[in-house]
C-alpha cells in the first residue's frame, strides 16, 4: 500500500511499511499493525531518533515538513533553496553577522579615542552624575571640601576612559584623588577658597592654570592636572570647560614631546648586557629570564613579571595577555633561535609557579613580584639612570630597535642616529612593528625608535648650514685663495649626519706648501662641517669609491 503525502507545493510519495510494531517488544503493543512510514503503531511513544510522520529528509531540526494534528498536510519551510530555509533568510542572517561585527568595530574604535573625542564621550556620559551624591555628603560634611571630594572619590564608579570597558585601576583612582585635592589645596592661598566640592567652577580652574603658568609648570603636569579637573566639573554638572590650549597665555606650554631623542640601550652606552644577566642570574634566575624576555620581546616590565609562558607559546609567536597596557592582548612573532631557546628557558623556570607563572617566590602578589623586580634590577645591580644611565626601559628599546632594523632590511631606527630608510619603507615597518609593541597607534614608535620627521629635518638643516657656511663671501675667497676649487662631503657625513668619528671631507685642488697656511686652511674647513670630519685631498680612488654617498658644500 502507498500513501501520497502532499508537504506545501511539494509532493513526495511515502512507502507504506508491513509488519508488527518495533515500539514495545515485550509489552502489551507488540504485533500491532504499523501505519504508513511508521515503525511504531499510535498506541506505543515514538522512539528517540524516530522521525515524525512527514518529517523532511533535509531539516536536521525538525521543524521542516510536519503533519499537523487534524491530519491534513504541514506547512513546508523548505522551498528548496537548502536545507537551512531560503535564500531571504539566509541573507538576512548574514547581513545580521555582518551589522554585529561593524558594531563591535565602531565600539573598539570609540573606546580607543583620545583627545576631543574622548572629552565629547565623557560629557555625555558623565555630566551631571555627581549632583546627587554631593548633596547628601553635603549634609553631613558642609563647608569641607576636601573630606567630601575624597567620600566621592572613594566609592563612586570610575570607568576607565581607554582600552577595554572596566573600572579605572587603583591607581588611576589615586592619581585623580591627588590631583583634585592638590588643586583645592592650593585655591586658599590664590584667594579663592571653596567651601563644599560643587561650588568649584571654572573661574577657579582658570585662576589655577594662570598660577601654574606662571610658575613654570610642566607639559605633563598641566595636562594631567586637566584630566582630573575637567572630569571633577563635569561631574558636578558644568561640561563647558575650556580646552587646555585655551586656559594658557602660551598654548605650546602644554605641548608634550613624546619623541625619543636619546639612545638609552645596553649597547648605545658601551654596557655588557650578556655580563649584566649572568650577574642578576647568579643572584635570582627568574628575573634574569624577564630580562631577557624584555631585551628579546621588548616586553614591559610588567608584561614579563607577569607572563604565563606554557600559556603564550604559539609556536611561531607569544600571545601576550597578562599585564598588557589596558588589558589587551598583542602577539610578539619568534623569528629567531636565540627567542625559541628564551622561550623554552622560561617554560622550565615556570614549571613549579602557580598558573605557570614567572614568579620568584610563588607567594608573591603582583605588587610584590614588581617590587623584587625592581629592587633586583634597579637597586642590587644598579640599572638605573644614576648608576648606569639607563633604566630596565632600555631593554625594550633596545628590542624595539633591533626588530626595526630587521623589518627596514638593515636600516638604523631614526633615534640612532644611523643610515635612514627611505619613508615608504620606514611607514611600513612601523605599522607592523606597533602591534608588536601593543599599540594602535604607530606614531609611539617615536617614543622608543625616535621620529623620523625630525631626524631628517635635522640632517637636512645641518647640509644646508655647511653649505651656507663655504659659500659665504668671505670664506670661500679663503679657499679660492688657498687653491681650493672643490669640497665635498663623504660617507656618514654625506647623508646629513652630523659626524662622530670616520666622516670625511675631500678637497680637490692644489695646496700651498706652506705647513702654517694649511693648518689654517684645515682649521677653516673642520669649522664649517665638523671637528670629527677628517679632511683630505680628493683622488680619483676616493671618489670612485664614495660618490654614491657625497654631497657637494663647494
């Protein structure tokens, strides 16, 4: 017997099946006749994997084609166009997908804003929302504006402004604590007393800017003094705050200079880094493996103190997620053995740490870890500024360096002072190196590799001074006098930079013999270049071997 089972506009044809019922060996309906398409007859529960009548072959969920309780034909939601419904729904499904990631991007992107935007955020978000809880402090503090600011302080919510959506750490917390009551400190003595915390205004917040003008203030202190300030105010309800640039006679005051314009590495200031290791080695192995950790990775100094090393080995990269600047994770490629070898050195010392974690003694909190660090390193062998010139930073720039000039092809990092990369070459290298560091921004590669802008407007400045210099009037008769017909350049000093030692400087032309004449005459042209530059005479050798690097000055 078959049975035409029509499903929507679909017909397909169902085999009757015959034979007894599968659904009760044992029991009472066993060898009862089976429907059509069953294996069960109506009195016995369906099995677990058996299939209702009419149930669709290519809807795995069930919800396809299914016989409605009257009898009568189910509705199909297979129009053929898959077995995961039709093609409108499935772009509607993907089109969802594709509005949900934009989302998540555009909220990555706002978290991460600085500067005006950031403000425009906060003022959104905060304006006003520490009315309420200032009043009721007011009762019971009245007239102390101090005690009510550090209540507030001490149990409002603080989110942080940057990186991912949290609270703002402790010590950002006590950082705006400091600063506000710094700022409330000092009104009294400007004559400009505030009795309870809502009365501070932006009168007052100009008369403090206008006093730490005056007295010479910082760039950094001026700015963070406005981040606590300008947040107090518009938490009290008054969003329309100057910007900093307008609360300053001089705007360029508050300009921070984040470039890096010296070397400060192991290898910059003539130091035995491999000596220095073996020394702290000798004395505490795990914090000689964060130090070469942080020369090897240019990881930050609570990155390494921190680091879970079974958990960040990737094979071919570390996966950095603890102690990361705003809790994000980067990843830091393995490109040599000498990395491998460091890698697996810490997975052994980690191996007895709690969570794998590099610590010197598995009791430690973070605190603790950072301040052994700290006394290891910079007090016990003396890396610091005083003692050495540098500070455990220095390893990280020294990393940041050294993976520059691999990623340029042999190319000097601009802070070096060594052979510049072409800009497309260096812009490409900083954009790959950024990530690296855990940055988005690749202009911080200024804050450890030095701005390329400025070192070439420095070299370009110095080839124009040499040359303005031989071609004044007075000096070049001097040469002419002398039997000079041509300077040029050669070498480090060709490309513009000021020369150390090694730079030289060939004349061309005929000397006069006298020994008293050229000392002068070499005196004249040491003064226009440098004192390093060593001059000599220009032979046909010499230029064929340095014209690719000459620059002509006479």
């Amino acid at each position: 017997m078959n049975c035409n089972f029509l499903c929507g506009s679909s017909q397909r044809e169902v085999p009757a099946r015959s034979g007894v019922c599968r659904g009760d060996r044992v029991g009472e309906h066993a060898g009862d006749q089976l429907q059509p398409g069953r294996k069960t007859c109506d009195n016995a529960k369906p099995q677990a994997n058996e299939r209702t009548w009419g149930q669709h072959d290519k809807n795995p969920k069930g919800n396809g084609h299914q016989q409605q309780p009257n009898g009568k034909p189910g509705k199909c939601n297979d129009t053929g166009n898959g077995k995961f419904g039709n093609k409108k729904n499935l772009n509607k499904a993907k089109q969802k997908r594709l509005n949900q990631e934009e989302a998540r991007r555009e909220a990555s992107a706002k978290r991460n804003r600085s500067g005006p935007y950031l403000l425009e955020d906060l003022k959104k978000k905060e304006t006003g929302i520490a009315v309420e809880q200032l009043i009721l402090l007011e009762q019971r503090l009245r007239g102390n504006a101090l005690e009510q600011w550090k209540r507030y302080v001490n149990d409002a919510s603080l989110p942080a402004q940057t990186g991912r959506k949290r609270e703002a750490g402790f010590r950002t917390r006590g950082l705006y604590r400091e600063r506000v009551i710094t700022a409330l400190k000092l009104l009294p003595k400007l004559g400009m007393s505030v009795g309870n915390l809502r009365e501070f205004s932006v009168t007052h917040l100009k008369a403090l800017y206008a006093h730490w003008e005056e007295h010479g203030a910082s760039a950094a202190t001026l700015q963070n003094m406005y981040t606590a300030l300008f947040r107090l105010l518009v938490r009290l309800g008054k969003p329309n705050v100057p910007l900093l640039k307008d609360l300053l006679k001089d705007p360029t005051r508050a300009e921070r200079n984040y470039v890096k314009e010296d070397e400060f590495t192991f290898e910059a200031l003539g130091h035995d880094k491999f000596a220095f290791f073996k020394k702290v080695e000798a004395y505490c192995p795990i914090t000689a493996c964060q130090c070469r950790l942080m020369d090897a990775f240019y990881m930050r100094r609570k990155e390494a103190v921190m680091c879970h090393p079974l958990e960040a080995d990737r094979g071919d990269h570390l996966w950095l997620t603890h102690g990361t600047k705003g809790g994000l994770p980067r990843a830091v490629p393995i490109t040599t053995e000498r990395q491998r070898e460091l890698v697996e050195e810490a997975k052994k010392l980690s191996g007895g740490a709690r969570k794998g974690v590099l610590k010197a003694h598995l009791d430690y909190n973070i605190q603790q870890a950072l301040d052994h660090f700290n006394y290891v390193v910079g007090k016990k062998f003396g890396l610091n500024m005083k003692t050495m010139g540098m500070t455990p930073r220095g390893m990280r720039q020294g990393g940041i360096i050294r993976r520059y000039k691999t990623k340029t092809s042999g190319y000097d990092a601009p802070v070096t002072g060594g052979k510049l990369a072409p800009k497309e070459i260096h812009d490409r290298a900083t954009r790959e190196i950024a990530p690296e560091m855990g940055h988005r921004r690749t202009s911080v590669f200024a804050s450890y590799g030095g701005s390329y802008h400025r070192e070439n407007g420095k070299r370009n400045r110095y080839l124009k001074d040499v040359a303005a210099y031989f071609h004044d009037d007075e000096v070049s008769a001097q040469l002419r006098s002398a039997g000079i017909t041509r300077l040029v350049l050669l070498e480090d000093a060709a490309d513009g930079r000021k020369p150390d030692t090694g730079s030289v400087c060939a004349w061309e032309g005929h000397s006069s013999g006298n020994p008293a004449e050229d000392a002068q005459l070499m005196d004249l042209i040491t003064r226009g270049v440098a004192n390093a530059v060593v001059v000599v005479e220009l032979t046909p050798e010499l230029w064929a071997k340095s014209a690719a690097r000459s620059f002509e000055c006479f």
